[in-house]
C-alpha cells in the first residue's frame, strides 16, 4: 500500500482520493498500481480467497497438524516425524518414489520421442497417435483394474504371462506326471532343482523301487498295474509306480495288488557327481539300467514332475514397483509424444536438411538436431511427469494385491493408509504430506526458473 | 472379482450378498419341491409386540440386494403386527462413519444393524446406543445363549441383539476329490492332517488356502487357537492381555504350519496360496469337479454363495464339515451383525424384540443365506442339509463360541490389508519355519495398534 501512494505523490491530492466515496477521482485514467490500491485489492480478493482457502490454508493446517497426535488435542512436537522416518514402511515408499521418479518419466518421454519422430515418417500418422494417446482417455483407476488384470499369474487369464508362457512352452516338451513326487519315507533327497536322489546306492540282481504319489488323476488313470521288477543278474533294476490305495489302505511302499505303473519317468544312476546310466520306465513301471550302475545313486532328474510353466510372478516383492510402472508408461507416453511432436512441428526443416546435406546418417541427424533443438519441449515433458509421479496414488493402489502392497508402497498411498479409515493417525499422515510437499518442492522451482527464463527471452 | 476389494467388510458383504443370491436361485430353481418343505410355511407366532399404529422406523444396515430384500420381508411382517411404518437406509460399508455423521445432524436412524462387535462397544460407550427395554431383554434371555447376550452387552448392561450370525469353523469339501482318495471326514486336527495328506497323495492338493485376503488367514489362526489354547486364553488374546510373544501363540503356529508348511497340502504351494484370493481358493476346490486342483477349503457360510458362482452344487459335489478340534473341544468362531437402538422409542425396543424373537429369524432362515443364533429357530426352518448343519453347529456350540478376533481388534492390527495380523499371517505362510520371527512381528504390531 505505502508503496502504491509512494508511486501516487507526484500527483498532488492523490491521497484523497483513496476513500471509496471519492466520485470525481474516476474522471483521471491511472495507471492500475498507481491508483486506487482498494480497487486492485477488490479485483485480487477473488482469487486471494481462492488460493487461501484452497491452497494456503491447507498447506498451514497440515503442517500444524503434523505437530500433533492421533486424537489432534494432544501436542508432540516432532514426534510424528520421527515416527515416520523410523517406520520401514515410509523407507519403502520413499525409495520407491524415487525409483518412480527416475524411470517412469524418463521411459515414457523416450518412448514419447521415439513415437513421435517415427509417426513424423509414416503415412496413418494421425491414426498411430491417435491410438497411442487413446489411454489417456481412461482413467487411472480403470487401467489399474485393466493392469491388474494384465499382470494376472494365471496364464489362462493374464494376458502378460500367457504371452511369456506361450514363448517359453513352445521350446519344451510337457513332463509325464507334473506335481508327483516320492513318499517322505522313501529315502529321498530333494535337490533345490526339484530333483530326487536316493540315499541308498544299486545294486546289480537286486531290484531297487521308488514310490511316488500325487499323480494328477487325469496323467495315471490309463496306466496299467506296477509290476515288482524280476532280479537279473548283471543289471541294475528296479519299479517306478504310483504308492496310492484309495483309502490309504495299501501297505506304504510296497507294491499292493491294483497299484498303478508309472511310465515314462526318466531314471538317471549318478556316481559322484557324473551320470553313469540312463533309463525310462516301461508301461508296467520298471526300468533297467546297466551293470555300471552298481553303486551309483538312483535320481529321479526334475523335469519328469515339473508343473507346467506358470509364467513371471510380475504382482511378486520384486517385480510390482517396475510392473506399476510400466502400466504408468503405457497411459503417459501418449501425452509425451503428443507434446513433443508439437515441438517437432516447429523445429525448422532446413536444418534437418543442411545436415543431411553435410553428409549426416539419420542416427547424427536426431541426436546432433533434432534432440537439441527439442531439449525445451523435453525439459517440460520430463518435469510435467515428474511431478505427476511424485503424488502416484491410484494405480498402485490398484494393482498391488495385499501381500505385495508393503514393497510397492509409495508416499502418496502411505499418506492415504495412516490417515483415512477408523483406526488412523492423521498427525502423522499429516507429516507424510509435508515430506511430500517438501520433495516436490525443488522440482517445481526447477520449473518456475525455468518457465521465468523463458519468459525473459 | 479378480481385483481383490480394499475392505475386509465389503468383500464380506458382497460375498454374502452372492450368498444370498445363489440360494435363492436354487431355492427358486427346486420348483416343486418348495412345497413340500418347511420353507415358506407361514412364521411362528410367539412374541407379544405393542400396537404402534401411525409410528414410523428408520432401520440401516450394511445390507443391499437379496439380503435387503430378505430383511425387508422381516420387516414387512413386523409392520403388519404392529402397524408401524419402517423403512430401510442402507449404510454403506462404514457403518461407524454413517451412522455417526446422522448423529452428528441429529437424526439417527431408530435402529442400527452394525457388523463388528468393536463398533456396537464404541455406540454404546459414545451413548449413541440405547439399551435394551424389558421385552426385549425377556426375548433375549428366552432365546439366546448367554454367550450372545454378553457379545451385545456393555459394562453389564444388554444393548444389542444378535440377528444375523455366522460360523465361521468351517470346512468345505468337493465331494468328488474325497471319493476318489477315499478320504473320510475328520474330527481332530490329526485326523484331519492325515486325511488331507491321503487327498494329497491320491495327486489333488488337499487345501486352498485364499492368502492374498488376510482375514482367511486370521480366520484360520482363530480356530485353531480358540481349540488348542481355550476360550480364555483366546479372550486374553483378543484384548491384548498376553502377549503374541506367548508359548500358546507359538504351539498355534506351529501347529498351523503342519499343514501349511508341508508339501502338498496347500494348493498350488504356499507361494500360489499367496496369489489365491478368497473367491478363487472356493473356485479352485470346487470349479473343476472332474479334477479340481484342491479337495478342501476352509471359511464361514457365506462359502456356499461361492460354491453357487464356482458352478457346483451344494449338498451334492461340495459338503461342509466343522473345525477339527485342535485341543479337547471343536473351536466355534463366529461373526454376525448386532442390532441397537439409536433412539430410545417404544417403537425401536419393539423392533429388537421382534429381532430377538425366533419369528424373525424364521423368516429370514426360510429364505435362505442366513444363519440364526437364536436357539428356537426351528432347524427345519433353513432350506438345505447343509445349511442346517451350519446352524445346528453353532447353537450346538451354546456359549462355548467366539467371536471372530480380529474383529475384536483395532482396525490397524485385525482390519486392514497389508499391515498388522493380516500381513503378518501372509508372511507366515509364506514362511511357516519362522514361528520367532512373526510372534514378535505380531506383538511389535499389536502393543502399537492397542497401545498398551
């Protein structure tokens, strides 16, 4: 105000005609700043009201909320945010955002610059951006559930890992009895590979036999009974059969009466470490293998009960936060190339074509031109995105089932999980979104300098 | 129903919404044989109700759908006895939240139907909740065991009427995968290993286990505490007076990982177990009847709205059998939902007593998709076998039942997805050996949820 009357005392008499009351004051056109400060401050309220009822005051009331406890009546300083950073749950989300904020707006604005420079060349240009902006239209949480279904570990409902699974299936041939495995009394070790090794070692004339159970109904019910395997001398032999009686009325490894054979399985002997003799089992469950097997141990290798091929846990701890992310990328990338293929419109042609006509390949010529010359358009992609990412709430909400949500965790939905529900403390939800406030806070500077240094140009 | 639903509440209540459904279609669907039962004979008519011609009733529940439209036919009845005017507000899922915000405007509804216990003690404590007139305490005490009148009582005094229950110590088994094996229905925990280790071996795997929503697992703990430990150690439990860190906690646990911890007897190994969600773990027993990929799977009544969806037949390819006793009783864990007043009118405390009257409960039993815990409901009320087996279960139980714990708890430790009892239990199966490791997570959990 003082500054505004400041400006005003080379008119004589300008102070009087502050008051609202002050008719004859409209006859002398001022400049806006110079005159009449309550009219400037009238045409501001709006707006001042706005920004401070919807801007300000939550910002103030948050972090003095922050300051206080579960029921807001009770003062405890910096509790809140000592409690936050000693949480493991906060450790993940903030290092997830930060994984977040470097992948998720670098690959969509490459991804939105490589669309963009191709569909420059093409002919259904329009058509292509058109379906690659066409996610943008569905809302987040829509392409979570559709995401959450893409991610599915079921091949036969995931679209992800029936892909993976149909290029994985195609180089192997299906086991015969995917899921059996010895009785726990056979004598058997298990290998991390899933493969089963006798503790006992063969012996020639004297016929070694394994039990097995959990055969799928569907992989023995052709089978034909198991036969004890005869001694012969000089050759190593034994059965292979299916140790189940319905009831559990079978004597537990011994061949009963109407047991099934187990065929097909293959045998290896392993001596040391080296495979000294191989086999497969016969219709009637028994195999044999060579003299030199004496000695060795029988194994049963793990492709025979491998289950079928169930394709990437993609919703697993390790693999969400990147999953999420890619869902991110598939709806952003359009924006992405929309902006930037704006840019690419105003890039000037000629460049281009002096460079090619200086003897650039198509390579030099994107990243020694255009890529400069859109570096403007990029730096804005990149930080439009960046401050999108920091606040990602729905799709990870969405898309992480229960047992994964901790390691998918993120500050916006750690934020939302401390404050809201019956059982919550909104202090320290509070101070999740102060800390959140405070880490965007250098990217919007970043922003601002740079949207100021553009405008000076 | 891939996309697992954030609440516990809501999953329940739409499952039990399908519930409802289901049983209504077969009902439907038995034409003929309608009438031969005792389903949709006229109700008993037992309770004395005063004449309130001209009052009009506000009642919210959490219900919609076919259970609305059941309870509305209680309700119906109940103003054609009295001449009262009610009418239905479904509250959502946040009962708490709705109802308090009527307060708040002045307005509640005349009576509440509320799920969990924790929310009925909280009306009450908050002086919302009104508590019972003399009729209706005289209906409660004729017809409810005492362990249901304490559950709707505060500090002593009767607030609330257990209407709906549930049982929640239950198995389903598809009929198909135990004949093929040859398995026989277990009593005890031991039994029970042995059968499902014979289902096992015959090459289908004996559980589904539906880890990726946490309260099945709380559920499963549940039982096999409240067998093993007894009731009082599970009430000393519940309130956070032992710790988890206690040698009952841990025989519980270990016990729970006989079976999850062994090969075989969880559906497609404990890390598939961690992708199940409940409707799948229902669909994977009883989906495929020539060769399902699991012989049982274990949750309340409202499985059978499931096994409905999974394309199965009730009674016929899947049947229900209790909790094996882990100790030296069968554990009876249950759920149900409480009706109190908000207003303390003669109309609403007619309306309790209605709820606690078996002519109530008759109606909404001939119907289907409930479960009553007043022990005049006439068994021959509930449409099905298995149905009534359910029931005779829990009145049979009499006050040696308990409510389900987490449901006792503070939401952050017994109520909410990734985060106190439910995530913890995730990590236990996916690691049954770590028995230390997830009490003390369990306590570090608990003191901080009940802060104590």
């Amino acid at each position: 105000m003082s500054t505004a009357t400041a400006d005003g005392a080379a008119t004589p008499g300008r102070a009087s005609s502050a008051p609202p009351a002050n008719g004859p004051s409209a006859k002398k056109p001022k400049s806006v700043m110079g005159t009449r400060p309550w009219l400037a401050a009238v045409f501001l309220l709006p707006a001042l009201v706005l920004l401070g009822a919807l801007v300000v005051y939550p910002i103030g009331y948050s972090v003095y909320r922050s300051l206080f406890d579960a029921s807001g009546n009770g003062f405890v300083g910096l509790d809140n945010y000592q409690e936050m950073f000693s949480d493991d749950a906060t450790k993940t989300a903030i290092k997830n955002n930060i994984i977040w904020l470097i992948l998720a707006p670098t690959v969509s604005t490459a991804l939105g610059l490589i669309f963009a420079v191709l569909t420059e060349r093409i002919r259904w240009a329009t058509a292509f951006k058109l379906v690659v902006f066409m996610p943008m239209a569905i809302s987040m949480l829509a392409a979570g559930i559709i995401f959450r279904l893409v991610y599915e570990q079921d091949p036969d409902k995931g679209v992800a890992n029936a892909m993976w699974v149909s290029v994985h299936d195609s180089f192997s041939e299906s086991p015969p009895f995917p899921g059996a495995h010895p009785r726990p009394a056979a004598g058997t070790t298990e290998s991390s590979s899933g493969a089963y090794t006798t503790n006992a070692t063969l012996k020639a004339g004297s016929p070694t036999s394994l039990p097995l159970v959990a055969a799928k109904r569907d992989d023995i019910s052709d089978a034909q009974d198991a036969k004890a395997a005869k001694p012969e001398a000089g050759k190593v032999t034994g059965t292979v059969w299916f140790d189940f009686t319905r009831g559990g009325l079978g004597k537990e490894g011994a061949i009963d009466k109407g047991e099934k054979a187990m065929a097909g399985l293959k045998v290896e002997a392993v001596k040391d470490g080296k495979v000294v003799g191989r086999a497969t089992t016969a219709a009637d469950g028994t195999y044999t293998l060579p003299a030199k097997a004496e000695g060795a141990q029988l194994r049963l290798p793990a492709w025979n009960f491998s289950e079928p091929y169930n394709g990437i846990d993609w919703l697993g701890p390790s693999l969400v936060t990147p999953a999420i992310i890619g869902s991110y990328v598939w709806i952003w990338a359009g924006f992405a190339m929309v902006l930037i293929a704006a840019g690419l419109a105003g890039v000037p042609r000629e460049l281009m074509e002096a460079a090619r006509m200086d003897g650039a390949n198509e390579w030099q010529v994107f990243r020694r031109v255009t890529v400069p010359m859109l570096a403007p358009v990029l730096s804005v992609v990149v930080v439009t995105l960046m401050i999108n990412v920091m606040k990602i709430f729905d799709l990870v909400y969405i898309i992480a089932p229960d047992p994964s949500k901790d390691d998918a965790n993120v500050l916006a939905l750690q934020l939302y999980q401390s404050s809201f529900g019956t059982d919550v403390n909104q202090g320290l939800g509070s101070a999740i979104a102060v800390l959140l406030l405070l880490l965007v806070m250098p990217i919007m500077i970043i922003n601002i300098r740079r949207i100021r240094r553009e405008s000076r140009r | 129903m891939h996309v697992s639903l954030p609440t516990k509440r809501s999953t329940r209540a739409a499952v039990a919404l399908l519930a409802a459904g289901a049983l209504m279609l077969t009902a439907a669907g038995c034409g003929g044989d309608d009438g031969d039962t005792v389903s949709g004979g006229p109700p008993p008519n037992t309770v004395q109700l005063p004449n309130l011609k001209g009052q009009k009733l506000q009642v919210t529940a959490v219900w919609t759908g076919t259970e609305q439209e059941n309870f509305t036919k209680v309700l119906k009845e109940f103003e054609k006895r009295t001449g009262a005017k009610v009418s239905f507000v479904p509250s959502g899922d946040d009962m708490a939240g709705f109802v308090g915000s009527k307060v708040a405007g002045g307005a509640p509804p005349d009576v509440a139907m509320v799920g969990q216990v924790g929310v009925m003690r909280e009306f009450a404590q908050k002086g919302w909740a009104k508590p019972l007139d003399a009729p209706a305490r005289a209906q409660l005490a004729k017809n409810f065991s005492k362990g249901w009148q304490d559950l709707g009582s505060y500090q002593g005094k009767p607030y609330g009427v257990y209407f709906k229950a549930s049982n929640k110590s239950l198995l389903w088994y598809n009929t198909s995968a135990f004949d093929y094996a040859g398995a026989k229905v277990p009593k005890t925990w031991p039994e029970f290993l042995k059968e499902a280790q014979l289902v096992s071996d015959s090459g289908t795997d004996a559980v589904a286990v539906g880890g990726q929503d946490g309260w099945t697992l709380t559920d499963w703990f549940e039982n096999v505490y409240l067998s093993q430990a007894g009731p009082e150690k599970y009430d000393q439990l519940a309130q956070h007076k032992i710790k988890w860190t206690d040698p009952s906690v841990k025989k519980a646990l270990e016990t729970l990982a006989e079976l999850w911890g062994t090969k075989g007897l969880v559906a497609g190994g404990r890390g598939g177990a961690l992708h199940t969600a409940f409707p799948d773990s229902v669909t994977k027993t009883f989906g495929d009847k020539a060769e399902p990929e699991a012989g049982m799977v274990f949750e309340a009544d409202f499985v059978a709205a499931n096994v409905a969806d999974a394309g199965a037949e009730l009674d016929q390819d899947a049947q229900v059998f209790p909790f094996p006793a882990v100790g030296a009783d069968a554990p009876v864990v249950t759920g149900g939902d409480v009706g109190v007043a908000l207003k303390n009118t003669k109309a609403a405390q007619a309306l309790l007593t209605f709820l606690a009257s078996p002519d109530a409960g008759t109606i909404w039993a001939q119907s289907g998709g409930f479960i009553s815990a007043n022990k005049n409901v006439k068994f021959s009320a509930y449409p099905n076998a298995s149905m009534r087996k359910i029931a005779q279960a829990l009145i049979a139980a009499g006050n040696d039942f308990r409510f389900d714990m987490s449901d006792q708890a503070p939401a952050s430790f017994g109520g909410k997805p990734a985060q106190g009892e439910w995530k913890a239990l995730q990590d236990f199966l996916k690691n049954p050996r770590n028995v230390d490791g997830i009490q003390r997570q369990l306590e570090r959990d608990a003191a901080k949820a009940y802060k104590n």
